[in-house]
C-alpha cells in the first residue's frame, strides 16, 4: 500500500505545479472537506474543488514554485478500505532554493482507486 500511497502523491505534486485542476479534482471525493488555518472548507461538489485547488495553484505560481518535493509520507491504515497520509512537502524555485515546507494529512478511501476525501494543512509553514 505505502508504493501506492508514494505514487499517487508525487502524480499529486507534480498535477498541482502543472496547474492541473482537473486533474487534481479528480483524485477528489465530493463532497470534500479542506482544513485551512484551522478553518473547515465544504466543497460541496466538482466545480468547488476546481475553483479552490485553481486559486492555491495561483499562490504557488506567484511565489515561484516549481518543485514540490516530498520528504517523507506518514502513513497510517484504517483497515482495508480508508487510510490517512501525511505527508511532508518542500516547495522549491528552479533555482533549487526552499520556498516552502510544510505537512498536510489526507483521509484517503479506496483503494481502487485511492481518492482524497478530505485534508488538514498543518499551521506550521518554515520557509
């Protein structure tokens, strides 16, 4: 399961820095919950999750974001059918330079496929 977990993440990186919401909505559950600064998020279907993953693509563009490297994922089952991961991002400029680091934990069902159905973003941001 973690090789799946790992994969799917680093699809996950690599979507949101092509700006791909789509896509991203996608590998989505609807209706979807995002914690933000401590703030629930109701994305109550499709269209919501694109407008919200469009606007933190946006941020990333502007601060120069090209990499989103994944330090470690922290995986922990909830049986056979739900798990949640957490998972340790580093966001870096082409230059290589550290723009962001940060961790979210993502309630994922599945697992044929795994699908996002919610996610915490940590409050603690290093840059």
């Amino acid at each position: 399961m973690t090789g799946e977990i790992d994969a799917l993440f680093r699809r996950y990186g690599d979507l949101f820095l092509a700006g791909d919401a789509e896509a991203i909505a996608d590998m989505y559950v609807a209706p979807f919950v995002a914690v933000r600064g401590g703030t629930p998020l109701h994305l109550t279907d499709r269209a919501a999750a694109v407008k919200h993953v469009s606007a933190l693509m946006a941020g990333f563009r502007e601060s120069g974001a090209v990499v989103a490297d994944i330090g470690r994922i922290d995986v922990r089952s909830q049986g056979d059918s739900a798990t949640l991961a957490t998972v340790h991002w580093t966001l870096k400029a082409a230059t290589g330079k550290t723009l962001r680091e940060f961790k979210t934990t993502y309630q994922l069902v599945g697992p044929d496929p795994w699908r996002i159905l919610s996610y915490v973003n940590h409050d603690t941001v290093k840059a």
